[in-house]
C-alpha cells in the first residue's frame, strides 16, 4: 500500500496569523533577484500590534488564483507574488487547484508598516498548513523569504534573524535569536501617512544597488552593525540596540537618497519625529528611532518610557496616529475541514 506523503490541498479551512515585524539591522539590497536572496544579513522584532490573518481555501470551481487584501480584489503583480507562493504549495502536494486567499491588516497596508513581512509569513504558514503535515517554521521562513525577505523573519515571535544569501543557495531560512518573552521591549510606532507608498522596497533596493555611489559603503557597514544589534539583544542592552538601529536606519535612507534619480522617503512627519526621539534623549528618555522604506517612525524603547514617547510624539504636526506595541509571538496556522 503506498501512503500518500501529503493529503491533497483542497477540502481545508485554513487561517494563518502573522505579526509584522521592524528590521533593527536593515536588509536593503539582493545578492540574486532570482532566488531573493539578501545581499546583507538583518535582525528584526516582530510587533504584537501589527497583525494580518489570512484564510486560505482551495476551491476546485475556481479557474484562477484569487486574493482579496483588507476588503478588495487585487489583481497584478501583488496577485502574481501569491500565486508564486501558492504554486510551492500546489508542486509539494500534486495538486493543481486553484485557491482563494483572504488576508486583512490590524494597520495601513503597503505603506512602509511591513505588511508585505506578515502578508507573506502568513501565506506561507497557512500553504504549508493546507499540504497536510505538520508546518516547520524554517521551511515557512524559506519560503516566505522567497516573496519577500523580510517575510523570512516574521514566522518567528520574539527576535529574529535573516542572514545575508551566499552565490548558488537556494534555502535560507530565518532564525530566531531570543523568544518574546526574552525582553520586554516597547516599539511606539507614528503612523505619518495613510496613503500607499511611492516606490516599493523592492523596486527602491534594486534601484539603490544600480544607482547609488554609497551602496557598497552600505554592504559593507550592514553586517557589523547586524551583529551589534544581535549582541545587544541577547545582552538586554537598549542603548546599544537603539544606536545599532538608528545607525542602520539612516545609513540605509542616506545610500538611497544617493540613488539617482534620488529615494526620498522621509517626509516632514518622518524628520520632526528623529528630532523629538533626539531631545526626549537628551532629557534622560531611552528611545531610539528606525524607519522602513516609508515615512513612519518605529521608536525602540521600555515600559517605563513607552508612554512618554506616545504622547510627545502624538503631539507632533503630520503624526496621524501612534501605536505602542509589545514584542509579539510566532506566527501561526489552525486546520479545519470545510
Ligand atoms: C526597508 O522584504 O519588502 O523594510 O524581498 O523585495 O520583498 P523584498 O523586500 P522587502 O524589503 C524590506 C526592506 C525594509 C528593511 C527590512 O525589513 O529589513
């Protein structure tokens, strides 16, 4: 008797959580665009705030792929990257079902918050899920990291950690570097814009790595600054993560506003907000900023302090809302028959 080594795809509700998380050492830049492999390693904290859930059915009347995000249709290229990840899941279990993906952020989507990190994190957990077996989170990561590296990261709560790609390798996976539970570590996140952003991180990466005169000064800075940020991680050590992360952060924005023509994605909101984290230092807060491929500022900080950087940084003009956020769990999957 031959026992199949996974049951088909279809006949499964599957729902899949996945928090965000926010690079404290920056990737920013591809060793291959084939395999998405990351040029630089980086480690990040997944936000207990920031959370997509997806279901996910395969539907044998369906004729095509179909992804609905936060209430609408999408079609293009952001459907061309999930059918990529759903046709993995199809060549592991033989199936040739089409399926139907519904996905919907706590937070904007698509605007410099990560959620293309927690989208894809969740897709892949809940792909695995519905091939029958148990879901390793290294093979989740690997293949979430396929669609968007950053992704690799976010199937681990707590700490995570991306290495940089080598020539030739096809798996790389994350790996967690400390638990949740590890630090109790305070993120205030100042939401600045509500629109999608101009230039996506991967189109913005590809185009600084052409273009900018600093992009190997960033290569070579990245790793270093990766292993600081590791180190004070598993030290507990914030003033040391905080500096590791703002210098991260602004030597990344700097190689790209030295792309040509020029990745601005700091707005007025984005500077009077490095400014306010400078003097709420400077009267004893400890708060460090870093900031993604958009105009919002993620603020490391304690308990203690967390408070204090929401309201200064609620009062500022263009600062449309603020969030605290904890250091947040392991992504997730639940398997139900439909
Ligand atoms: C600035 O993971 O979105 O947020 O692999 O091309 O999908 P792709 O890029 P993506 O880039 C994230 C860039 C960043 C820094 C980071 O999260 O490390």
């Amino acid at each position: 008797m031959t026992i199949p080594l996974s049951s088909p795809l279809e006949n499964k509700r599957i729902r899949a959580f996945a928090h965000a998380n926010i690079a404290l050492a920056k990737y920013w830049g591809k060793l291959d665009g084939e395999q998405n492999l990351p040029a630089v390693p980086s480690v990040s904290v997944t936000l207990e705030a920031l959370l997509t859930t997806t279901e996910l059915l395969f539907d044998p009347s369906l004729r095509s792929d179909q992804l609905r995000l936060d209430g609408s249709e999408v079609q293009g290229a952001s459907l061309a990257r999930v059918v990529r990840l759903l046709d993995e899941a199809r060549a592991r279990s033989g199936s040739k079902c089409f399926a139907r993906v519904t996905s919907a952020n706590s937070f904007p989507t698509g605007s410099g918050l990560a959620s293309s990190a927690s989208g894809f994190a969740a897709l892949a957990m809940a792909a695995l899920g519905a091939c029958g077996r148990p879901v390793d989170r290294a093979e989740a990561s690997d293949m979430a990291r396929r669609a968007s590296a950053s992704a690799a990261r976010s199937v681990f709560g707590g700490f995570a950690r991306l290495d940089a790609g080598k020539p030739g390798q096809r798996v790389l996976a994350a790996r967690p570097l400390a638990a949740a539970d590890h630090w109790d570590l305070r993120v205030v996140i100042a939401i600045n814009t509500r629109l999608p952003k101009g230039v996506g991180s991967t189109e913005g990466m590809n185009h600084t790595a052409r273009t900018s005169a600093y992009y190997d000064g960033w290569v070579q800075l990245a790793s270093g600054v990766a292993d600081s940020a590791q180190d004070a991680i598993a030290r507990k050590d914030l003033q040391a993560l905080g500096e590791a992360a703002e210098h991260s952060a602004l030597s990344m924005h700097a190689c790209a506003m030295a792309a040509r023509p020029p990745l601005v994605y700091l707005q007025p909101a984005t500077l009077a907000c490095v400014h306010e984290v400078r003097r709420l230092r400077e009267q004893g807060v400890g708060a460090w900023c870093t900031i993604d491929a958009g105009p919002h500022v993620k603020v490391i900080t304690s308990p203690m302090d967390a408070k204090r950087v929401v309201e200064r940084l609620g009062s500022l003009p263009g600062v449309l809302q603020v969030i605290e956020s904890r250091v947040g769990p392991d992504a997730s999957v639940e398997v139900t028959e439909a």
